[in-house]
C-alpha cells in the first residue's frame, strides 16, 4: 500500500459529510388528481359491475279516440372490471438496523418510503395506461371515447404546433372541445383540458396579438370560460398513438369517470425469518371506469 509521507493527516480525517441528502427524484404521480377516486368498495371485491340504461321512444300528439298511443321502452346493459392485488416489500436485517442506530439514519423510513412510492406509481400507472396484459384500460388508451383528428397548418404541411399559428393552436383546442359537445348534441360538456407540458408551454408563450400581451392560452380560456381546469401533465408528453403527445379534453366528474380502488395501500405486520424482517404492503385495484366515453375527447399530432 502506497504511503504519503509528507501529510501527517489521514484522508477521512479531513472528510465532512454533508447534511443533505440527494434522494432520486420521481415522476409527478398526477393520476388522482385528475380522475375522481371512487369510494374505497372494501376488501375481498373480486369484480365491480356497473349498469346503464337507455329509454328509447317519443311521445306524441294524439286524438281524442287514439288507439295508437307511443310506447317508451327502457334498456339495460352490465359492464364489469376485475379487480387485482397490488404488492411490494421491504426488508431488513437485524445486524443493518444496529448499524443504521449507530449512524442516526432513518433505515426504516428510507424503505418504507421507497415501497410505498413502488405502489403509488403503479396506481398511477394502472390509471393513466392500464395494463393490456390483465386486460385493465387506462384513462389515456379508453376504448369508446371521442378522436378529433387535428387540421393541418394554413400550408397544408403539418398538424404540429410548432409549424402553425397561435391562432390554427387555438382553433385546434376549440375543435377538441366542439367534437364532445357536437357528439352529444351538447349533452356533455367538458370542463377540463389536459396537455403534455411542451404544448402547454407553446401555448403559455406564443402571443395571438402583435402587443405580446395575450398568450394562446389566454386567448382559449376566454373562448372557452367553462374550462375550469387547464393542466401540463408529463405521462401525456408521449401517450399518442404515434408516440407524440395526446391532448385530452373531458368532464372531470365522478358521474362520467372513476378510478377504483377497493382497498387503500396498507402495510402489512412485519414478518420475521431467522435475523430477517420483512414488510408486504398490498392493496386492490379496478382501473380506471369511463361511465360516459363521449365525454371524452382526444386529439394527436400536435407534437
């Protein structure tokens, strides 16, 4: 081993350890906030089942010795999602306890945060994406919801935002939101707007006046007051068909949507084997339900 024979100091002694921790940063978990979180059904549900109905007939004017009088008829359908176990663990030793008690570190709460993000990220994954595997849609991939197919830029080149005016991105919004209400005869009415965070950028900063005091976003929000909600989410940034961005308009409203979570994620009680704890936390999920697809509408392209 190799000796500096000019210091008198040894390495560690002139080593601080900072008090500051540089934990992984996560992605935004945004699912919930969102998707309206249906009541918690309770544990041992193994599926949820929703009905709808639909009256068909009209009513009509009539003589006074009628015989042929309208009749109304009322029609009724299931649909049902399976509910699944979710599951992760963390353990520990009894010797990395004594260690992590000798050094002041929060052994325990490192890994149960650590777990407990694993779940929440599968609950958001589950929600926005689904899992085609077990068969489970998620809020962006919704089979029956509304498509509007962007129009292309004044040239006749291109769908992207980049390559059009602030006022072809606004009709582009506008026409999202018109395919809900013309779908529905303006039965559904949209109140929220989702965009990957590089077209809510654009929006945010390309100006419709020559003053530069009216952003795009500005500009859409007044056309359109009853959108409440106006939000940059980062799963969207890929979630098109294509692989681009997928914008979303919809009725934020747990009568036209929900995310099922029968059971909360829960810890369960630490299990021992030999000098080894270990911690499972489990909890139940549907996915995500759309009661009302036509309240929806998406549109790819724009990126």
């Amino acid at each position: 081993m190799a000796v500096d024979k000019y210091t008198v100091f040894f390495k560690r002694e002139c080593e601080v350890i900072l008090n500051k921790v540089a934990d992984t940063i996560y992605d935004n978990l945004e699912a919930l906030q969102c998707i309206p979180l249906a009541p918690a059904e309770g544990p041992g549900v193994e599926t949820l089942t929703w009905r709808s109905f639909t009256s068909v007939g009209i009513a009509k004017i009539i003589s006074d010795y009628a015989t042929d009088i309208p009749s109304v008829e009322t029609y009724g359908a299931e649909q049902s999602a399976k509910v699944y176990h979710i599951a992760a663990s963390f353990g520990w030793t009894k010797f990395e306890l004594e260690k992590a008690m000798r050094a002041g570190r929060g052994l325990l709460d490192t890994k149960s945060k650590a777990a407990r993000i694993a779940m929440e990220t599968e609950v958001d994954n589950l929600a926005w994406d689904g899992d085609a595997k077990y068969n489970i849609p998620g809020f962006c991939n919704y089979p029956g919801v509304s498509f509007c197919i962007l129009a292309d830029n004044e040239a006749g080149t291109s769908k992207k935002w980049a390559d059009k005016t602030p006022e072809e991105m606004a009709q582009d919004i506008n026409d999202i939101i018109d395919t809900i209400t013309d779908n529905t005869s303006n039965k559904e009415k949209p109140n929220t707007v989702l965009l990957p965070p590089k077209l809510y950028r654009m929006a945010a900063t390309k100006f419709v006046d020559v003053n530069k005091t009216v952003s795009v976003l500005d500009f859409i929000k007044k056309c359109n007051p009853e959108i409440t909600s106006w939000r940059a989410i980062a799963k969207l940034a890929h979630a098109g068909a294509d692989g681009g961005g997928r914008i979303i308009a919809y009725d934020n409203n747990p009568d036209k949507l929900e995310f099922h979570m029968p059971v909360a994620i829960n810890n369960e009680e630490p299990e021992r084997d030999g000098l080894t704890f270990d911690v499972i936390l489990t909890g139940d999920v549907g996915g995500t339900t759309v009661y009302y697809p036509l309240s929806i509408c998406m549109a790819d392209g724009a990126i």
